[in-house]
C-alpha cells in the first residue's frame, strides 16, 4: 500500500502543527513499535512541537511566512529541477554530453540535498553554487553545453527573491523568534518527511497487516488536509476573480 504524501509548507502554522499532532497520534496508536526507526523517528517529530508552540505564540503568521514558503518552494524546484536535468545527461549517449551532465550532478551532489537544508544554509549553499557556476570554467562549459543556463538564471532569481523578503520581514520586525519559527517549520517537515519514508520503507518489506491499518488512517489525514488546501485555493481564486 503506498503512503500518500503532504507538502506541508503548503499549511498554515497552526494547520501544520496540527497535522503533525494528529498523523503522530495515528502511528503511536497503531504501535510505532513495528519497527524500532518508527518510534525513533516519531519522537524526533514530536519534540519539534512545544518548540513550535512557543515560537508560534510569540508572533502570529502572516502574509510574510507565507511568501517565504513559497518563494523557498521555487529556489527548491529550480535546484531538484537541475539536478534531475544533470543526471539525465549523464547517462546521454553522446560521451560529450554525458560528461558535461556528470560534471554539473557533481557540482550540485557534493552539497548533500540542497533542498533539507534550513533557510539560511540553502541560501548559502545556493550562492556557492551560483559562483561556482559563473567561476569554475569547467563547470560553467558544462552548463553551456547542455543549455542549461536558464536554469540557472531561473535558481539565482528565486535565491535573491527569498534572501530579499525574508531579510526585510526580520528588519520589519526586529524579531529573530519569528525567524527561527520558518527554520523551525522546515527542519519538522523534513522530520516529519522522515518518519513517513521509514514506515513506507518498513512496509513494503513486512507482509504484516497492521501496516495496511495505519497507512489507511495516515492516508485519511493527508486526504482530509489536501481537501482544505483544495478549498482555499479556491476561495482565493473567486475572490481574486471578484476584484
């Protein structure tokens, strides 16, 4: 049975908590003991709770933790989007292209997965790899060859775009809590990502029946959060068609 995914970036800070509250209430009861990684993982979730609890309270959300969500989503799809490029030319049956390919995978690879990484770390990362492409002369052939420079055009706006909103909203409100409140959101999504990559790694390899039980039930959440995202988003297009 496949595990049906959630981009939690997408929630509210308040619907996030909530939803991790809630799917790590669903695997306790079903007995995380399954597996020992399970328990593992599920206590590493849940100690990000009171800690978003306490952040959370000292700032409410606003316009801005969304923008920086979304601007984070682009950088993110522009990087996993290159290295996906890259490695499919690696493995061109032209050599040339296959090496150019292989040389850009590695550029992107050495920084481990560029996309987990907090806010400020894959801003950092993300220049290093920007100046890398504009100085490395290896490199930057390579990015020509396979015509890939407007990915990398696309990479270095969305950065600067997130690096400039979020730089602003901590000048706006002299607040390093709310700061740490995004990097705190991302570390439980990816904690949270974690935790469901171990049970669907476990089940597919145990023909025992109480994982069928608790996917079920873990399915039933994210469908039920994918039924509110699907009505917002709604919501926000009629009202947008009614200005």
């Amino acid at each position: 049975m496949i595990l049906s995914r959630l981009d939690l970036r997408a929630l509210l800070g308040n619907e996030m908590l909530q939803f991790i509250t809630q799917g790590i209430s669903i695997v306790k009861n079903e007995d995380p003991k399954l597996v020992p990684n399970i328990a593992a993982n599920c206590d590493k979730v849940e100690t990000f709770i009171p800690l978003l609890q306490e952040l959370m309270s000292k700032d409410a959300q606003s316009e801005w933790t969304e923008k920086i969500v979304a601007t984070d989503a682009l950088r993110d799809q522009c990087i996993i989007g290159i290295k996906e490029v890259a490695s499919g030319f690696s493995r061109h049956y032209v050599p040339a292209k296959a090496s150019a390919g292989a040389i850009v995978l590695r550029a992107i690879e050495k920084h481990g997965n560029i996309a987990d990484k907090t806010y400020n770390a894959e801003s950092a990362v993300i220049d290093e790899v920007l100046m890398e492409a504009n100085n490395v002369v290896e490199l930057k052939n390579a990015i020509t060859q396979l015509g890939i420079t407007d990915w990398f055009a696309e990479l270095k706006k969305s950065n600067d775009a997130f690096n400039t909103i979020y730089i602003e909203r901590v000048k706006e409100r002299g607040n390093q809590p709310q700061a740490r409140v995004v990097d705190k959101r991302k570390e439980a999504s990816n904690a949270y990502k974690k935790l469901m990559d171990t049970i669907q790694s476990a089940a597919n390899l145990s023909d025992n029946g109480a994982y069928d039980v608790l996917i079920t039930n873990l399915n039933e959440l994210v469908s039920k959060y994918k039924t509110l995202l699907a009505k917002r988003k709604a919501a926000k297009k009629e009202k947008g068609e009614q200005k």
